[in-house]
C-alpha cells in the first residue's frame, strides 16, 4: 500500500522504485535492475524476507547491495548471530528517515 507513496518520493529526488511482490520475483528483479539498495518489507514475512536476504547476499551481482529492511527489527541469519540487513527503518514508513539513511556497499 505504501509503494505508490513510496515510488512518488523517490521518483521526485532521481531514483526509481522497482516493486515485487514475492521472492522469486523481487530476486530477479534485483539481478536484471542492479539497484543501489534493496528494501525488503518484513511484511512478507520472517522467513520469506530472510530466503531473499540470503539469495541476494550469494548472488554475484547482489552481494554487495545493502538491504533495508521495512517493518519490525531486522532478521537474524540462523546460526549467524548477525543482521542480514545493514538497516531497518519502521513503519509507517519515515520518508525522512529513509531519505537520511547513509548506506555504503559491503565488502564481498
């Protein structure tokens, strides 16, 4: 419901907002777009946000994209004991939080 809002904001400062709505489909578009970041809404659900965190974070082209994550606190990786996100911003979405997040590529 916030992706209209959400593609608006962005689209007005240079960036475009590319909207999936599952895994399988926001993993190949993640591949063929090559974004600057990846937001994942938690929405989706814990393990179905933490399948395409993963996929992303072993995919060549995606491996260095940093991941938001929408909603409640970010996912743990089982057995990690680390975030599989550099980010989390809560929601309602603070599009001036959003819009102040600093996000550099990580190391492969």
């Amino acid at each position: 419901m916030a992706a209209p809002m959400l593609r608006r904001w962005l689209d007005q400062r240079g960036h475009t907002l590319h909207v999936a709505d599952d895994v399988e489909s926001g993993f190949t578009r993640a591949v063929a777009c090559r974004p600057d970041t990846v937001l994942v809404d938690l929405a989706l659900g814990a393990a179905t946000a933490s399948t395409l965190a993963d996929r992303l974070r072993t995919h060549t082209v995606t491996r260095t994209v940093p991941l938001v994550a929408i909603g409640e606190p970010a996912v743990v990786a089982a057995g990690a004991g680390k975030t599989l996100f550099e980010r989390h911003v809560l929601k309602p979405i603070d599009v001036g939080e959003l819009g102040a997040l600093r996000l550099e590529t990580r190391a492969p």
